[in-house]
C-alpha cells in the first residue's frame, strides 16, 4: 500500500482521512514513520452514514490494541458540516491529536438558524484552538514559510488557501468595512491543500466559491496544481465551487463529491464537471458510500479505488 485516502460517507459534509506510510525522506534517506492526518470532521450517528470513529478504530488500530494517534487534525473551517464531532472525537473516542490546523479569524456562527450549530462541539472547536500546549495549534497561509510549521520534505504539503488576500475577503467588504463576526465568510479562506505524494499531486478543495476562493488560487499557484491526478471538488460539488479555468488547469482523472444526495440533486454540478473533464472518473459519496484510495509508491502503477457499494 502507498498512500492511502479515505473519503468517508457523511453525508453533505467531510471528514478525509490520510494515511501516510512510513517510507524512506528524499533528501537524506532517513526514515519516516507512519502519519495520519484527519480533516475535517461531520459526524452525524443519527443520520445514519459513516460512524467515523468506528471506523477510525477499525482502520487505524496497533497491533497491541492501541489506536495509532492523528498526527495532524486540518479543520478548513468552522462551519458545523465539518466539525461535527469535534466533541466526541477529542472527550470520548480516546484518539490523540496531536497537531490541529486552525485559521486565523473572529468567525462566530449564528446561534438560532435552520441549521443551528451544535453547542458542544462549538465549544470544543473554541477550546482546542485556544489550546497552549497539546495539540499543538497551527494556523498557516500560503505565504508563510512552511518550514516554520513542518518538514516539506517529509509530508510535502502545499497550502493553496488560505492567503493574505482571502483572509481579508472574508473580513471585509469591498468598500472595506469590517463584517461582523456573523457576517464572515468563513468559508472563502477555508484551507485548500495539494499533496505531493512521488509524482502524484492531489488537491482537498475547501468550501470556497469560484469567486474570490478558486480564482486567487488560479491566479497565484497555476503552475503548482497543473495535472494532479485526484481532486476533491470543492463546496461538496456544488455548482458555486466550480471554476471552469481552474478545473481544465487541475486536470483531474478522479474526481470526489462528498455530499448527501438530497444536497447533490439540488445544488450537484456533475454534468457541468463532465462537460468540462469528459475523460474524468466522478465518485460521489452519496451514490458509492465510502471511497479508499491506494495511491502506489511506484508512479509507473495505477491508483486503485474501493467503495462501500458496488
């Protein structure tokens, strides 16, 4: 196995979890352990899709019956479908965090709306990010230097968003007035990330539109996300997360919607993803269930895919 992906099926939310294997460093041939990173988090036991932390126990356990700790937990950002069980995960699932990627904003979600974000895990978000001491607590932009935060070598993760500019967007109106703390798009400096994996690129889009989100990236990291073989569509495949140049850019031949099929019959732009990649494979999590992927050590090989349902 090479580097493993996994796509849970939560419905129209996320949670990816990746495991990277242990292997030798490029640079000076030292090896590296195992790593897991998780990001994001939607879980819903009610609703009836992926118990993510059975699942997490039933895919990353040692051999002495231990669960192999998330070395990096990504939250792209606060909205309620992608800390879902923030709670759970770090007060009952017994599962260490060790490093936890925030953002750096004043994002305070409306307490009453058709969707009302869940108190206890709100306030584990809100704990966790204040934390001084474990986990450790990361917030990164694409112009910082990496190697103040990790070793490129090893985990050779590229921060596509979010950016100076982003930040700002989602702060402040054109006319530069300052939003309220509800008023902020959050979700328009929501972590996008590409990882390098041997001669394989692979993108997990956050939430962000096509304007500002997608076009800052096309503008600035052109030459970095060209012809990356896996794509994570961005907004859950919804239509507003689409941007045609960036798309054509990307090349993708797998493509990834996590999305509940009430949400990708309303607000899905399969059809227009077609257009664009007809020679692109699309795997929605709503049609296929779960979705692993091996991408091989060896770049001359084939990435492999299983899903839950045939």
């Amino acid at each position: 196995m090479g580097l493993m992906l996994h796509f849970l099926d939560v419905g129209c939310g996320d949670c990816t979890i990746i495991h990277f294997p242990s292997r030798m460093r490029e640079n000076d041939g030292i090896l590296i352990g195992e790593r897991i990173m998780m990001v994001d988090i939607n879980h819903d036991e009610e609703a009836g899709y992926t118990d993510i932390i059975d699942y997490y126990r039933r895919h990353f356990t040692n051999a002495n019956g231990t669960l192999k700790p998330i070395f990096r937990f990504i939250c792209t950002h606060p909205h309620q479908d992608h800390i879902c069980g923030l709670a759970k995960l770090f007060e009952e699932s017994n599962i260490t965090v060790l490093n936890f990627w925030d953002l750096d904003h004043d994002f305070v979600p409306e307490k009453v709306d058709e969707h009302p974000t869940h108190e206890d895990d709100w306030n584990k978000y809100e704990e966790v990010r204040k934390s001084a001491d474990a986990p450790r607590v990361i917030r990164v932009k694409r112009e910082d230097n990496p190697a103040q935060f990790w070793n490129d070598d090893e985990d050779r993760i590229t921060v596509l968003s979010p950016s100076e500019k982003l930040k700002r967007f989602a702060h402040y109106t054109e006319d530069g007035k300052k939003r309220t703390n509800q008023e902020i798009q959050i979700d328009e400096m929501s972590y996008a990330l590409m990882i390098r994996f041997n001669d394989h690129k692979i993108i997990l889009a956050g939430d962000g539109r096509a304007t500002p989100f997608w076009q800052d990236i096309y503008d600035n990291c052109k030459s970095e996300i060209k012809n990356c073989v896996i794509l994570k569509a961005g907004h859950h495949g919804h239509e507003c997360g689409l941007h045609e140049e960036a798309l054509k850019i990307i090349n993708p031949s797998l493509i990834i919607f996590s999305n509940s099929s009430e949400e990708d019959e309303a607000n899905g732009a399969e059809k227009m993803y077609k257009k664009i990649m007809p020679e692109a494979l699309i795997l929605k999590t709503c049609d296929v269930g779960t979705i692993k992927i091996d991408v091989p050590f060896d770049s001359n090989e084939k990435i492999r895919y299983w899903t839950d349902k045939a």
